[in-house]
C-alpha cells in the first residue's frame, strides 16, 4: 500500500516534471521563435529602408534630370521663336521695300506714259497745223505745193545766212575785244598756278557695321529704334540686303552727316535706344556745327579773304558737306576765288572784290534745299542782309546772269567759276546720271520727225542723228540739229557742253548688166 502510494507519488512526480519541462520548452521555444521573427522582421525593415532611400534618390535624380531637358527645351522654343520673328520682321521689310520699288516704277512707267502720250499730241497738232497753215497759205497766195516750197526754202537760206553772218560777226567781235591769244594765256597761267585736286566721292551715306546682327539692334523691337531714329534726325534710313551696311538717306546733307556719324557713334557705344539716341544726335548736331563754322574760317582764310560777318562764315562752312557732280562746292569756292584773284591781277581789276565775290558766290547752295529761289539770288539776298559790299553782292547774284554784271570782277568770276568747274579732272558724275543722260539725249532726238536711228557718244558731249533722206533734206538737217540743241538746252542739266551732229546720206545704187 506505502509502495502504490509512493509509486504513484513517483509516477505524479515524474508527470509534473514532464509536463513542466514541456511548457518550459514551450516557453524558451516561443521565446526563441519571436526573438527570431523579430531579427527578422528588423532585417526586413532595414532592407525596404534602403530600398525606400535608393528609390527615392533615384526618383531626385530623376526629376532633375527632367527639369534640366524642361528648361533646355523652353530654351531652345524661345531661341527658335526669336529667329522666327527676327525673319519675319526682315520679311516684311523686304516686301515693303518691293512694294514701294513696284509702286516707283509704276509711278515712273505713268509718267513715261503721259510724257510720251503729250509728244505724240504735240506732234499731231504740230503737223495739223502745219496742214492748214499749208492750206491757207495756198489759198491766201494762190501758190501751188511747188511755189511755196521754192518760198520757203528762199525764206530758209535767207535765215541761215542771217544766222551764219551773226555769227562771223560775234567771232569777229569777240577776237577784236580780248584776243584769243592773250586770253588763252591768262587762263592757262591762272590754271597752272591755282590748279589743285579736289574731286570730292558723291556721299553716298552708306555706314558699315560690324556684322549683320547689328541690323536688328538697329531696327529695335518692332521697329522702334529706327522709327525714333528717322523721326530725331529727319532721315531715312534703309535696311536692305547690302551685306553688313545700312544707307542714310537726305535731301539735306548737313542732316544727313549729322545722321551718318551718330549712327556711327551707336554702333559703335552698342546702346542703341530711343533715348540714348537723342542725346548723341544733340551731341552730334553740336559737334557739325563747330564743324562748320571752322571750316567756313579756315575757307575765308584759305582764299585770302578777311571781314566776313560770322554768320555768313557759318553759312560758307556748310558748303563742306555739299557736291556737284562730284566736286566739294566749298573747295570750289576757295579755288575759284583764287583763280579770280589772278585772273584779276593780270587785267588790273579789283583783287579783293573778286576774291571776295568767287568765294561767296555758291553761298545759296546751302540754303537752296530749304527755301524757294535759285541759289544766286538766296546767296545775294543773305549776303546783303550782312553788310557784305554791293559789288560783292552783284557778283554773286549775276554769275549766272540772272541780274546784270555791273563790274568787270563779275565778268572774272564767271569765268573763273567756269574754269573751276570745266578743268579736267574737277567734276564727274555718277553711273546712274551719267545712263541717264544718254537715254535722256537719245529720247530727245528720236522724238523729232524724220530721225530714223541717234547714238550719245563722247561720254554723252556729242548726239549724232542719223536721219532718213527721203524725209529730211539738207536744209532741213540744219533746222534739226538747232531745233535739238535747244530743246537738250532747255530741258537737261549737263557740265560743259553738248554737241549735236545730224547725218544725212543719200545712196544711188545701180547693177550693170
């Protein structure tokens, strides 16, 4: 009985110990098990930590990465849309620029059109009436077409030998007053010693820049840098296709140099905006006019003339910036009253009133541009205004016969502004006038009746017509080439002298059989 019980005791005992050695181990097991789920889930955490970190710097650089080709981009559309409408804006200069070439054209071709519509009128009522003088004539004379013609042709020579004698008589006169000899020397000696180069280049206002982008900076956005530019200095400025140059263009040719050197003067400081342009325009103007001024003095002093009132000095100074067909009228000046103070000196006329005269007798070029008037009359009338002296005044005024020469000086001051003019190598003209010219000498011949072909030859000094002998004879070869010579007299403008030469030939040709 103590034996069952004990081995029960045992057998609980021993169920106890198993049973708490079981939760033990149940115990360091779950203790186990969560410890290494937590090392685990720790490891995990770490591990998405890293990889949240590395996403995120790769989603940063990433997005710059994207900013970067964003901006690149707005870059590259602005730049694009600048050159767009940088061509744009010289599109449309250039179409201005042919519309207004097309409506020259236009206007010159209208012109042309009436011109020739009102020769061709002419011309009609010119042979109608010769019709009914012919008519009336007959009828009033009770002549036949052969009697009149006998007339008429009487009439004709009777003309031509009035002329022809006229004409030996001036000779005549003209070689008994001053001898072609003595004047051939005073002019040749006057020459040889006054004679100097002063072909000046037609200004033809062209400024150079640096490189085509400057044409924009010119012109300004939406074309207000060259609008303001126009509107302070009273220009024109063209922008065309001329690689690296825009033209100034200006009636005016102190407001055009003026223009040419503050354009200059922009280009070159590299400000270019409304108001800065202003105030070099200000400054500019300033700086021309003390030009001016010291060139009208040292001219005065060139030729030897003292007394002149300053504002007369100021006027003769912006001759500097003035030409004609080439030749720089201030150096004009100065050479022509030197040659009239030789000239002077040899016939015993007043040196100081030719002098005088020959400097200041183109003094109404500087203002012809801007008042109505021919310019011996405008120099005249300043020149009087500031006491010059009345014979002075008188020279200035009938150099070009418009008043009459009072004094023998005048006389000397004509010839002297002719010599100065005509000598070799002191005028030219241009390409353009000198095409012109010729077209403007051929269109004249051609117009008369009876001309069949006419060349401009000689530079333009000489027109030979060649005419149709069944329409004209030889008579009436003379009538032509005068009729002609007054017409280009009347209406062109020439340095010198043109000579007109008609050709009439008859050819009888015959076959021997």
């Amino acid at each position: 009985m103590v034996f069952n019980n004990l081995a029960q005791m045992l057998l609980l005992f021993l169920v106890v110990d198993i049973v708490v050695v079981a939760i033990i181990a149940y115990i360091v097991t779950r203790i186990l098990s969560e410890r290494y789920r937590k090392e685990e889930q720790s490891k995990a955490e770490t591990l998405l930590q890293s990889k949240m970190e590395t996403l995120k710097a790769i989603e940063l650089e990433a997005r710059d990465k994207a900013l970067k080709i964003l901006q690149e981009a707005e870059a590259e559309i602005v730049r694009r849309r600048n050159d767009l409408a940088r061509e744009e804006e010289r599109l449309q200069r250039r179409r201005e620029e042919i519309d207004h070439r097309i409506e020259r054209l236009e206007q010159r071709e209208q012109a042309q059109n009436k011109r020739q519509s009102a020769l061709d009128k002419r011309a009609n009522e010119i042979e109608k009436k010769y019709a009914e003088q012919l008519a009336e004539l007959q009828r009033v004379a009770q002549m036949t077409i052969e009697e009149a013609r006998a007339e008429l042709l009487s009439e004709a020579e009777k003309e031509a030998r009035n002329d022809m004698a006229r004409i030996i008589r001036q000779i005549e006169s003209e070689a008994r007053q001053e001898g072609e000899k003595r004047a051939r020397e005073i002019i040749a000696g006057a020459i040889q010693r006054v004679a100097s180069d002063h072909v000046a280049e037609i200004s033809t206002s062209v400024v150079t820049l640096p490189n085509e982008e400057m044409k924009g900076r010119i012109v300004g956005r939406n074309g207000r840098n060259i609008r303001a530019f126009e509107q302070a200095a009273g220009v024109d400025v063209i922008v065309d296709d001329t690689p690296e140059s825009v033209t100034i263009s200006c009636f005016d040719p102190v407001r055009r140099e003026i223009a040419r050197r503050s354009l200059e003067r922009l280009i070159l400081d590299g400000r270019i905006h409304p108001a800065y342009i202003e105030k070099v325009l200000s400054e500019e103007e300033r700086a021309v006019e003390r030009i001016i001024a010291e060139s009208g003095e040292q001219a005065a002093f060139d030729a030897g003339v003292a007394g002149l009132h300053p504002e007369v000095l100021k006027l003769l100074g912006r001759l500097k910036y003035r030409t004609s067909y080439g030749q720089n009228q201030l150096a004009h000046a100065v050479e022509t009253a030197k040659l009239a103070a030789a000239m002077a000196a040899e016939l015993g006329a007043n040196i100081e009133v030719a002098k005088a005269g020959a400097l200041l007798h183109d003094l109404g070029k500087a203002l012809d541009h801007n008042i109505e008037g021919t310019h011996a009359a405008l120099g005249a009338e300043f020149a009087k205004r500031y006491g010059v002296n009345p014979k002075v005044v008188n020279i200035i005024a009938s150099h070009h016969h418009e008043v009459e020469q009072d004094t023998l000086e005048a006389v000397i001051v004509e010839a002297a502004d002719a010599i100065s003019g005509a000598r070799p190598g002191a005028r030219r003209e241009d390409f353009e006038q000198y095409i012109k010219r010729l077209r403007a000498l051929e269109e004249i011949a051609n117009t008369h009746k009876g001309v069949s072909q006419s060349y401009a030859i000689q530079a333009g000094r000489e027109i030979r017509i060649i005419v149709r002998p069944e329409d004209i004879d030889d008579l009436a070869a003379i009538r032509l080439a005068r009729d002609v010579a007054r017409t280009i007299e009347e209406s062109m403008q020439y340095p010198g002298q043109i000579k007109v030469t008609v050709i009439r030939e008859t050819r009888a040709v015959d076959y021997a059989k």
